[in-house]
C-alpha cells in the first residue's frame, strides 16, 4: 500500500484525562490530516501544514465534514452470543443455564461456529469495533472460526477458548488436560499471527477446577505475551457462590491470584462489587478491568464504581459484554457508562469516555504501542464518523460549542449509523454506503 492521506476533522487521545486533565489529554484538528504509510500512521495533524509535505501524487481521500478518530476498542465480548442477545428476564447465573450455556453449545458444530464468527466481525466493524477481546466456547473450533475471520480482514483481535470442567452442562463442559492441550495447540497456531493475539479464558472461578485454574497460571507463565481473560465480582449471587467454593479465600480476586492469574496481562471483567483492598491488589498487579455497562445495567449486577478505579489508578477499558450486553455499538456503551457515572455521583466527561474506548482500551490489553491513537508508526485502525447520521444527531451537532460538547453528544444521540467508514491497517473494511 502506498501513501494516502486523509482530511477532514481528526481527534484522538494522547493520556488518561483523569491523569493528565482533560486539556491535556487530546489533540484535535477542526482541519486535519491524517497520513497513512504502508497500512500505519505517519502524521497527524493541520491538513495545511501535513499537505505542502507530502509527494505531488499522493492521493487524498476527502472526510471533510465529518470526524476521523481511532478505532474502538471492546475489552469484552463473547462472540458465540450472537443468537441470545436481548434474552429476558434473568440475572447473571440463571441467565447463564437458561440461555447461554444452550446456545454455547451449538458451536460443537464448526460450521454454525464458522457462519457466526463472520457475522460477528462483521459487525464489529460495522459498529467501529475494530480491535476487540473476545470469548469462545470451550470447543476448540469456535475460536479457530473466529480467528479465521479476524486473519481474513487484518484485524488485531485477541481471543481464547473458555475453560469450564465444572458446574456447567455436559455440552459446554471440558477437562483440564484437554483445555491446556487445545490452549497449546492454539497458540502455537494462531498467537501472533498476522495480528491474532491470544488469551487463556477462565469463564470464571465456579466454572473451574482447581487443576484447570492450575495449569491456566502454568500456561500464563510460560508466554509472556498472552492475556488473561476472566469475569469478576460481577453479581452478589456469584460472590457467594465463590466464598462457599473457596471459604479460606481472601476475596474472589484472592481466588484468582492464588493460580497465578493475577498479572499485568490480565484483564477482568466486570469488577462491580470490588471493595477498597482489591483495587489497590490490582492496581499494584497492573491488572485491567473491562467496564461493561449496559451488560451490568441489563442483567441487573449493579453499578461499576469508576471513580474509585481512577482514585488506585487501575487501568480500565470499555466492554459491550455481547450478550447480555444489548449493542455491538461502543457509543451506545458510552451512553450507558455515563448515566451509571451518574448514579454513583461521578461526572464522566466525554474525554474519558473516548480515552476508555481508544487508547485506555489498547493500554488495557496491552497494545497501546501498537493502536488506540494517531502516533506516527501505530496500525492505522480508524473510524469516519457522520455527525449527519440521522436528523436529529445532525440539528444537535449543529449547535455545539466546541469538541467536548461534540464528542459528549455523539456518545449519547451516536450508534451504529453514525460510522460512515471503519479502517483497518489502512484499508476500508467497512463502509455504510
């Protein structure tokens, strides 16, 4: 791929505005450019500055009239959810026999496995999604369908298979010698191919055997480049379950830490009902939580404490949690994370919103040298967005006063409709057109 330049309004972050403060934490260009070398970022910034540089016969793909921002990071997702989404009326471990575990087990057949996993990241990119950290079933196949997909278009996509040996149904049940040996097998196949990451999946600590947990914090320490991926304290019915399956545990993130799983490569999701102690573990272990809004509001878990995570410095990205997530759309989660902020008396301003689903997500998963913002030399994953989406996004925008008010009434009016393209490495992978 040659160069290519692209106009039109351009923001990213550049830090953590509850570090750095908001001014600080952004850079933005009302007339901006964005240059593309070879599928990554070569500058950023004033289109009349960056265009007298570039070679006469450069092409330039004009945007102008919208917004040109890094690609959305989900820090939590699980693809073979797809056929449950918006399921009613239970909360997490009910929710979890009566629907997910049925539908989980569908992807014994690698062909319904296969159909899904291209819907799937179809999309994400059609939503923005354009890096994400994904949960499989405990069938070796789901995940080589979804790494298929992911491959074909390019895509930084970090997955791995879900370990259960215990407590669930037959059909959605595996051991812990035949998941370390499928874990093997899949990372020497797939981690670090093209741009496949991989992540040792615990479903979480009731769905696993001490031996299966065992070999995971074995496996985690053998590759210092692979993630792990779990959920925690995401309902109260869960925690209790947790204190009777481990009762000389400190507390369920102790459980974890026990089997070796509480790393910096560690990602947790959920985390709604973390007490004071446990942030600052984390925090310590530079472990990162998914916060994952409209899951949390829709099954009824509770309400994520996101002050408190900035107050111990715990490194936070946003997840959709498909499923019991109910949108593939990051800005509709925005949506949600606000309002939850809100409940809990803390104003999330929309500089952290769009840190949380760009460079706070890429830190989060370990990849912010790679993606999450425009630096020259990062993959150049990037979204257009329609600020003339629908009418009344459109009249709204219209009467903003400057690039907060912007950015904090596409995270409310914003969904799926307002991505008019998504870029991966450079090349349009999506275009509502």
């Amino acid at each position: 791929m040659s160069l290519v330049a692209y106009t039109g309004a351009v923001f990213h972050m550049t830090d953590d505005p509850a570090v750095v403060g908001a001014e600080a934490s952004f850079q933005y260009e009302a007339d901006g450019m964005l240059v593309i070398d070879d599928g990554t970022v070569q500058a950023c910034g004033p289109r009349t500055s960056l265009a007298t540089k570039l070679p006469e016969d450069t092409p330039v793909v004009d945007h102008s009239g919208n917004l040109i921002i890094p690609g959305f990071i989900d820090t939590h997702i699980h693809f073979p959810q797809l056929d449950m989404i918006a399921s009613f009326g239970e909360q997490l471990l009910d929710w979890l026999e009566r629907y997910t575990f049925p539908e989980e087990a569908k992807f014994a057949d690698p062909a319904h496995a296969g159909e899904c996993a291209e819907f799937f990241i179809t999309e994400l990119l059609r939503n923005g999604t354009t890096s994400a950290l994904v949960y499989g079933t405990v069938h070796k196949q789901s995940v080589e369908a979804l790494f298929e997909a992911a491959y074909k278009r390019n895509m930084r996509l970090i997955a791995g298979k879900a370990l259960m040996d215990r407590n669930v149904p037959e059909g959605v049940r595996d051991t812990a010698a035949g998941s370390d040996k499928d874990n093997r097998d899949l990372i020497k196949r797939w981690h670090g191919k093209g741009r496949i990451g991989y992540a040792i999946t615990p479903r979480f600590a009731p769905a696993c055997s001490d031996e299966q947990l065992t070999l995971a914090g074995k496996l985690l320490a053998e590759h210092p480049d692979v993630l792990m991926h779990t959920h925690l304290s995401e309902n109260t019915s869960e925690i209790d379950w947790v204190k009777k399956l481990y009762p000389t545990a400190k507390d369920y993130l102790d459980v974890y830490d026990r089997f070796g799983l509480l790393t910096d490569r560690s990602v947790f999701a959920h985390c709604v009902h973390l007490e004071g102690e446990e942030f600052q573990r984390m925090a310590e272990a530079d472990a990162a939580i998914s916060y994952c809004p409209t899951s949390n509001l829709f099954l009824g878990s509770g309400l994520f404490n996101l002050s408190e995570a900035e107050k111990y410095g715990v490194t936070v990205g946003l997840g959709t949690d498909v499923g019991a997530g109910t949108s593939f759309s990051i800005l509709e989660t925005m949506n949600e994370a606000y309002k939850i902020c809100h409940l809990r008396g803390h104003r999330l301003d929309p500089f952290k919103s769009f840190y949380l689903a760009t460079l706070g997500g890429a830190k989060a998963l370990n990849i912010a040298d790679k993606i999450g913002n425009f630096e020259p030399g990062k993959e150049a994953d990037f979204l257009v967005i329609d600020g003339s989406a629908t009418p009344l996004l459109e009249r709204r925008l219209k009467n903003c006063s400057g690039v907060d008010e912007t950015l904090f009434v596409l995270s409310m009016l914003g969904d799926d409709r307002a991505i008019s393209h998504t870029y991966v490495a450079g090349e349009c992978v999506h275009s509502r057109d």
